[in-house]
C-alpha cells in the first residue's frame, strides 16, 4: 500500500498495491490521451528532481555521534533513501507505460517500498515518544533512552514492517490485465475480500495508529511547555525545546499530508469493491497522479522542514559560500536536531550555554 502509486494508462500497473486486475477495470480513466501524455513527460521530470533533491539532502555527509537519537534519525534517513533507490523502477513503468523489469523485481520493489514506508512512519512515533520523555519526564528519558535500548528499537521496528509488506512477496506479481491486453503489468493477485482485508489492517496498524500515537506525544508536549512546568530550565534550553518539538511536529505533519492523499485513494477504491461498484467507480486519473506525486515527495521534505523552521539555521546557511557547504550544514542540522538526554549537547552551537545533561554510551 505505502509504496509509489502508479498511474500507467495503457498497459497499467494498478495504482497502490492492493489491486489486481479486475480492480484497473474500475480505477483506469477513459484512455484519456492527455493523461497520458502528462504522465510520460511530467513524471518523470518530477522524479528525477525527487531523486536528485533526495539524495543531496539525505546523504549522511555530517559526523554522527551514535547517541539515541542520531540513530532514529539515521533510520528514517535510511528508509528514505531505500524509498528513492527504487523510485527510478516506477519512473520507468511509467514512461514505457508498462512493467518491464520482471516477476522477481515485482515482488521486490512492491516489498521494500511498502516496508521501508511504514518503517518511517513507525520511526515518526519512536522519536514523538522519545521527544515527549525528553521534555515531560528528563530523568526517565535519561535511565531508558540509551543508545543499546534505542539502537534495539531502530532494529525492531523493521520486523512488524516487513511482516506487514510480507504479502507483497506472495501476491504480487506480474501479468496482463484483462482490460488491457497489449503489455505486462506488475498488480496483486488478491480477491476484493483479502484486498479489503489487506488494505485495512495496513491502514489500521501502519499509518492510523502510529498518527495518533504521535499525535498523542506532541500533545502531552505542547500542553507540558504551555502550562509551564518546565521551571528550573534555563530560558535557552525552554526556547531550544520548544523550537526542536515544533520542528518534530512539522516533520509528522509534512509526512501524513504527504501519505495521506494515497491512504484517501485506497480508501476510497476499497470503498467502491465494497460497495459492488463494477465499471461505474470514480476515474481517478488526475487524483492518483497527484497522490504519487505526493507519496515520492515525503522523501525529500524533511531537510527541507529544517531551514524552514529555524531562524539561526537559516541564517547560518545562507552565510555559507557554495552551495555544497549549505548542503552539508543542512545534514548536520538534520542529525543533531531533535535531542534526548544522552545526546551531546549542542546548545551552544545555537546560542545555549546550558545543557541537560552529558552523553553516555551505555
């Protein structure tokens, strides 16, 4: 479900993992030949500016220092970047109009971008829960967030992910769609019960739940900081907090609007095979071309998020001479941004001369 929505007119990759091909029936516009041409030209335009924006932005050119958070950052980083390693496969699929590469990359492309997806998102509620223990309960954070615990967690969070793009292995695969019969299309081979199935409890347990969870920390936070009860902690480090919580929060924020136009289409094709809909269902063309589009753009908002909402940085970076040396001081922002209580400190690189607390390697 997470991975790249596709658009293919004729022959066609259904559009999210879920669909086999009694589903193209429903969801592929009228043959519109301007669609079409639209796809084959802009797509691919847009994709190479995604990759490209992407791997400048989320190569680890900066030196990390291991702590707690470094590696949560570094996983989702890590998810991004295996995000747009297999984004030139569906670049592809879209300017031949049809899958060329095969059963096996079928089923493997469809896995990792399903796994490295939700990986994210589980990612995004690993740090809400480590930021709202940072700034909530400090001396709790300090006791549980050590580097081996939260090393175990990066590590673990891969394995209820790829459990959940497993199916992608079994079902995927390719074919020729009864509709469309001239080429090979990559598509699920699932039956509208195991589809509606499928696409719920990945809904439920990969996007929907992960959201609230997050939803909930950044709440207690900002609840925490308006009541004030952060008192003894010098008024840099409140500021600091406060900042870094924003910026953390904007990140889930750019994440779920960036997801959720492709959860909205799945939704709403699951909806019309529940409903018994055959051959009347919405077209969808220019929606799912849209939701593609936002779906390959989450890889790349994050740095940007970062010179958005930090004055300091964003003067700090456009001091810089080149535009390689912005990059790499844009990294280093993104890996130091959010703290625990076992980071190193980097207050007075910004202007805060108190810390919490010092490192540990434990």
């Amino acid at each position: 479900m997470h991975s790249f929505p596709h658009t293919l007119s004729a022959p066609t990759e259904s559009r999210m993992l879920l669909f086999n091909s009694s589903d193209l029936e429903d969801i592929v516009r009228n043959d519109s030949t301007e669609l079409k041409n639209v796809e084959q030209i802009l797509v691919p335009v847009l994709d190479a500016m995604f990759l490209g924006a992407g791997h400048v932005g989320q190569s680890p050119q900066s030196s990390v220092t291991g702590t707690g958070t470094d590696i949560l950052l570094l996983a989702l980083s890590a998810a991004d970047m295996l995000l747009l390693t297999i984004l030139p496969f569906h670049t592809v699929a879209i300017a031949m109009q049809h899958w060329p590469f095969g059963d096996v990359m079928c089923r493997l492309v469809s896995f990792l971008g399903s796994a490295c997806s939700t990986a994210s998102v589980f990612t995004l509620a690993t740090l809400a829960v480590s930021r709202y223990l940072t700034v909530v309960k400090p001396a709790k954070a300090y006791s549980l967030l050590t580097r081996r615990r939260v090393s175990a967690a990066a590590a673990g969070i891969w394995v209820p992910a790829c459990c959940l793009a497993a199916p992608q292995l079994f079902f995927r695969s390719v074919g020729i769609p009864r509709q469309i019969p001239d080429g090979i299309s990559c598509f699920a081979f699932l039956s509208p019960r195991d589809q509606l199935i499928y696409g719920l409890c990945h809904f439920l347990v990969a996007f929907l739940l992960p959201l609230v969870t997050i939803a909930v920390a950044y709440s207690c936070i900002y609840i925490f900081i308006w009541r004030g009860q952060h008192v003894g902690r010098a008024p840099q480090v409140e500021r600091y907090q406060s900042k870094v919580t924003q910026t953390s929060a904007m990140l889930v924020l750019a994440f779920t609007v960036c997801w959720l136009p492709s959860y909205g289409l799945t939704l709403a094709l699951l909806a019309d095979k529940r409903s018994g809909a055959t051959g009347t269902s919405p077209r969808y063309g220019w929606f799912s071309v849209f939701a593609r589009l936002m779906a390959v753009s989450s890889t790349v908002v994050n740095p940007i998020l970062y010179v958005l909402m930090s004055e300091k940085f964003r003067e700090d970076l456009l001091n810089l001479p080149n535009r390689e040396k912005r990059w790499i001081t844009l990294n280093k922002f993104y890996y130091m941004l959010t703290l625990t209580p076992n980071s190193a400190n980097p207050y007075h690189l910004y202007g805060c001369e108190d810390s919490l607390t010092g490192s540990r390697k434990t």
